[in-house]
C-alpha cells in the first residue's frame, strides 16, 4: 500500500519542467518521500483534507535545482586569486593546499557550503573533490557531510597525477583506490551516487588516464571531468598528444563511459558534433568563467546539436559562492551581452538547465528534476512576500532574473523538509563558521598561500 498524502505544497505559479507544464494557484500533493501528484490546489485540496499546507495563493513553486559541477575541496578557499588566469591560479592556490586536504575539511566545508546550496533552492549537487593527500581517502568525507544535511548528491575524486609524479605514494594504485573506496561509501548511502573522477585531461599521466577509462567502463561507472575550459589548455594538450583535450578523452574511451565534463568553452564545431554523438553532457559555469577570464561556453551552438547541457556554480576559490539562483542570472546574461543578442539565452532555458536539464545529465532524471507523480519529493518554495517573488508576471523571468536567495523560503529533499521559512532544520551555518574558519586557516598556513594580498593584513 502506497503511503499516505501527509503535505500540499502550494502556491500562485507551479512550474513543474515536466509534462504537466506551467500551473496557476496549484499544489505539489506529497505521500512520505515522492510526488503523489499535481494539480490545482482547491481540487488537491478537497481530495486530501487531512494533509498539512504549506504556503499560499503566492510564490513559486520550483523542482530543487541541480548544481551539476562544483569542488567541495575549495569550501575554505574562497575571495582569493580574482586576478589570475586559470594555468596561474591553479599553480598559486590549488595546487598548494591540494595535499593538505584533510577529510575532516571535507566534511565541515561540505557542511558549511551544503547550507549555502540548500538557501538557494539547491536540492542535489554534482561535486568533484580534488585533493593529493598521501595518506587520506579525504573525499570521503563529501559523503558524510551529505548525508548529515540530507542532500543528493553525486560524488567523485577528481584525481590528477602529473603534479606528483615525485611522490611515489601518489601512484596510479593508491589513485584507483581512492575511486573503488569512494564508490563503496556512496553505495552505503541513500542519496549520494558515484561518477569516476578525471580532475582534468592534461593533470592526468596517459597511465592514469587510460587504467581510469578502463575501470569506468568495466564498472559501469559515470565519469566527471573538465573540458576545454582556456585556450591554454588546447595548446598544451597539442603539443602533448597533436589533438586537444576533447580529441584526447575520446581516443582514451572516455566520452564513451558516459561522460559529464565542465565548461566546454574552447570546442571547435567537429568537436561538438561528437559530444553530441556521445551523449557528452556540458556543465555550464558561467561565474567561474568569467572570473578566471576563460571565455564564453557556446550554448547556443552545443544547445542546436543536441548536446545535453547542465548547469554549475563552479568551486569556492573560482565563483566565490555557492549560490545557484545568481548563477541561472549570471548564465543568462553572458550569453546575452557576449552574443550581443537579447535573445542568446532565456529564463526559461537556464531553468530547464538547472532542473530536468542537470538530472538528466547526471543520471537522475528518473527521480528529480522535475514536478512528476512517482518522482522524489525534491522541490522549493519561493514566498510570494519577499522581494524576488511579490510581483510574479513571467514566473521564469522573475526567478532568474529578480530572485534570490532571500526568496527561497522551504526546501525538501525525499520529502524531507530542510529549510522551512527561510530557516534551517538541523546543521545551523552560525555553529559552523568558528570550525570553519580554524580549518580554514590551517589549510592556507600549510599549503602557504599567504603571499595573497587578503592574507597579508
């Protein structure tokens, strides 16, 4: 027997990304952990009496958003390096704490930066954890900090080995390791899923590369990595291999393992038509892109191949926020004014992108991403008092262009309800920040960044 229908979630505009389409002065009906159904919520409302209410004739109601690509390894490391191309920054910032990376940084800087996803409506979260501790299976600790807060999430290594070809204990051995023990952790868990984790193309030996593809393949494992994010990068990788990146991952089998891969800015147009041939999915980062000066994802171009395409925020110490509502502005308005056409990108395409679009793309599309009878009780409350969400014309635009995180007032994932008006249920951010900030400290102390002029003073 199905379980009871025990919550309505109402409100004036229900935007449901799915077949049911866009619904006026209706409700989200919830039985436990799934969708029971959608519909107006007078007749929802005369057919469940005894369910709990929540919200109003106002508002908007939304799937949870997807965060298709971010790094939990840069929770601590954020407001630093603005003035750095990515081949700098990444030499400067990253690679000198990457060894230091405890997993107890990754479990409270996913804790911390989880509630910061959760107050943007943020319900599941593709994270790749990027790290080179010689002892510690530090991603691990992604997991446990997801679980706490009660997140899906989907979880990888993103391993490299160029950089530490020095240290013997940082062998292809202890790398794959790390994956098959990372794997095991999110299979014990309800939420967390596993994807195989290539950091990027050119940071991994053709060692690591080919042995990675391999066990993806054989495992039936997803895989995340980056792609063509800077120029840069399709330089080095010709004078390396005499192909690019792209090139590169499709000889090694990787695009074949079902492959979701950031950025996607510097592909030429053969390279599109094979990640559309693929399936190669293209996780949007307009925030990053813009900070580190990479360039412009061609949306447009990779949208009429048929190229799935997902949305990011990016990692901490390249965006510098976790906020997924400014990202859908963000996204939006680059293409815009890069294309100098107002008609680049929509609303109701960075929506799309940051629902169904990103559950898709991760696999989930099945179980979220969308309003739909049978799929998980993944979804958000906008309250139609706050200042992003009062005056509703166009629904879409208001969301991605007037809202914010101050309009995000309920969050549930599996039903379960994890912000409820606008205040957390359980891990509350004030208790946090003393631990972040000591942990933050070590990680910049021991990886001696200190030469950044915010660390100066």
């Amino acid at each position: 027997m199905s379980a009871p229908v025990n919550l309505l979630v109402r409100a004036g505009h229900v935007l449901t990304m799915g077949p049911a389409g866009d619904l006026r002065d209706a409700a989200v009906a919830v039985a436990a952990d799934t969708v029971a159904e959608v519909g107006p919520f007078e007749a929802l409302r005369a057919r469940y009496p005894a369910a709990e209410v929540v919200g109003d004739a106002h508002g908007i109601v939304i799937p949870g958003l997807v965060n298709a690509h971010t790094h939990m390894s840069e929770a601590l490391l954020p407001g630093m390096a603005e003035d750095l191309s990515i081949w700098v920054w990444g030499t400067r910032l990253l690679l000198p704490t990457m060894p230091h990376l405890t997993p107890e940084m990754a479990r409270v800087g996913t804790l911390f930066r989880g509630l910061e996803l959760i107050r943007s409506g943020v319900t599941t979260v593709n994270d790749m954890f990027c790290h080179a501790h010689p002892r510690e299976f530090s991603s691990l600790g992604v997991v446990d900090a997801l679980e706490e807060l009660g997140l899906r999430g989907v979880v990888c290594f993103g391993a490299e080995d160029m950089a530490w070809k020095a240290a013997p204990e940082f062998s292809v051995a202890r790398i794959l390791e790390e994956h098959h023990a990372l794997a095991e952790r999110a299979a014990a868990s309800k939420r967390v899923g596993f994807r195989m984790g290539l950091g990027t193309i050119l940071g991994q030996s053709d060692a690591l590369l080919v042995a990675s593809a391999e066990l993806a393949r054989a495992r039936g494992w997803g895989i995340h990595t980056h792609l063509a994010e800077v120029r840069e990068e399709k330089t080095e990788a010709q004078l390396r291999w005499g192909m690019s990146t792209v090139g590169r991952a499709e000889a090694a089998g990787v695009l074949a393992a079902g492959c979701v891969a950031g950025h996607g800015v510097w592909v030429s147009r053969a390279e599109m038509d094979l990640l559309a041939s693929t399936g190669t999915a293209i996780l949007y980062n307009p925030t990053a892109n813009m900070i580190l000066a990479s360039g412009v994802c061609p949306l447009g171009e990779l949208a009429s191949r048929g190229v799935p395409l997902a949305l990011g925020t990016d990692g901490m110490a390249s965006n510098d926020s976790q906020n997924m509502i400014e990202v859908l502005k963000i996204g939006a308005l680059l293409q815009k004014v890069h294309r100098q056409d107002p008609e680049a990108a929509n609303a109701r395409q960075m929506l799309e992108m940051a629902t169904l679009g990103g559950a898709r793309a991760l696999g989930l599309g099945a179980l979220t991403g969308s309003l739909e009878p049978g799929k998980r009780a993944d979804l958000v409350r906008l309250d139609g008092n706050s200042f992003g969400a009062a005056i509703v014309h166009d629904p879409y635009q208001q969301i991605v262009y007037g809202a914010g995180p101050e309009s995000v007032s309920d969050v549930w994932v599996d039903g379960r309800q994890l912000l409820r008006s606008g205040a957390f249920l359980g891990h509350q951010p004030a208790s946090l920040v003393p631990r972040v900030r000591e942990l933050a400290g070590e990680l910049a102390r021991s990886g001696r960044i200190k030469d950044f002029s915010c660390l100066a003073h």
